[in-house]
C-alpha cells in the first residue's frame, strides 16, 4: 500500500519533497500495466486488415450476393461466349443535335452507326446512318488527308536530322568547327 510521507515516518532534511515511501521507510515501485481492452482492439484492426487483404488477393467476390458485373466475362471451354464475339457498342454524339450507337466488330472488321431518332409520334427509334469495313483501310498510308501528308512530314524530318548531322557553314566559307568540350 503507498501512502504519503508524515512527518513522523522521516526526518525532514533527509525526505525529498513529494518522494512516495511504504510504510517502513522503503522507496514504492510504480508498476505500469497496459489496458487489456486497447491491446484487444488493436488485434481485432489486426486480424481484419490481414482478412480483407485475403480477399482482395483471392477474389472471394464470386457469391451469389456479391456478382461482379463485367460485359464480356471468360467462358471455360472452347470458343467465345454467344454474343461476345468481339462485339462492341457505345454512345457518341453524331451532331449537335443527335446522338447515335456506334457498334464495333472486331472479328470482322465492321464498324457500324445506328441514329437514336424521333418518330412520327416522337417516340424513339434507331436508324441506320453508316456502315464500313475497315480491313482494307489499315493498308492505306496516305488518303484523304490533310497538309502535311504524312510523306510531306518525313520529308521535313529527314531534312531536320540532316541539317543537324552536318557542321554548320558560314555563306561561302568553311565550315565553323565547335571547339571539344
């Protein structure tokens, strides 16, 4: 039990002032002992940082509860899933005023626009706009393009190179030698 000096326990010129002594003179120890409950709280944070990080590496997201939602998932077995043969669609805009569905083929290389008009009783409906094939395009270097032609631009880059490779030449002299560094 700790209890505080009296005078009549010490001497006064040899007691330190707020000096904690047991009963018959002898210093107190102060022990420190941690809250159980802190310690508990830590292990808990503890064991389920180490449990989702589990999961996350594992992937336990496959229950029925919690289905990821993915356009075109893997099909085990041979051959593609139906309907997710490369098949791709997304929105654009077409003009100011009017927006389209743009589909895309990746199998047959076919890019394809359907138009998201208004009817007659203005309900909608889609309207074919365009259709191309792309598999011949990809061998094309230079059509329908505009100044400077991707020719014209190598050109102007071999010309860039060259002048940079060649000492420069005052007009009509030698050429001007940097001193090496």
């Amino acid at each position: 039990m700790l209890s505080t000096p009296s005078e009549s326990d010490a001497d006064p010129a040899v007691r330190q002032p707020g000096a904690m002594t047991e009963p018959h003179g002898a210093a107190a120890q102060i022990l420190v002992v941690p809250a159980q409950g802190r310690q508990t709280a830590l292990w808990m944070i503890a064991v389920l940082l180490a449990i989702i990080a589990t999961a996350l590496i594992l992937r336990w997201d496959e229950s029925a509860l919690s289905k990821s939602a993915w356009a075109q998932s893997a099909v085990t077995g041979a051959g593609p899933a139906p309907g997710g043969r490369g098949i791709y669609a997304f929105a654009g805009q077409i003009s100011s005023r009017s927006y389209g569905l743009f589909m895309l083929d990746v199998d047959s290389g076919t890019i394809w626009c359907y138009e998201i008009a208004r009817g007659a009783v203005d309900e909608p409906h889609l309207k074919l706009v365009a259709a191309r094939s792309w598999i011949f395009d990809r061998y094309l270097e230079e059509f329908n393009v505009a100044a400077p032609t991707p020719g014209e631009v190598r050109r102007l880059v071999e010309q860039q190179q060259a002048a940079q490779r060649a000492p420069a030449q005052p007009p009509g002299g030698e050429p001007i030698l940097a001193p090496a560094p």
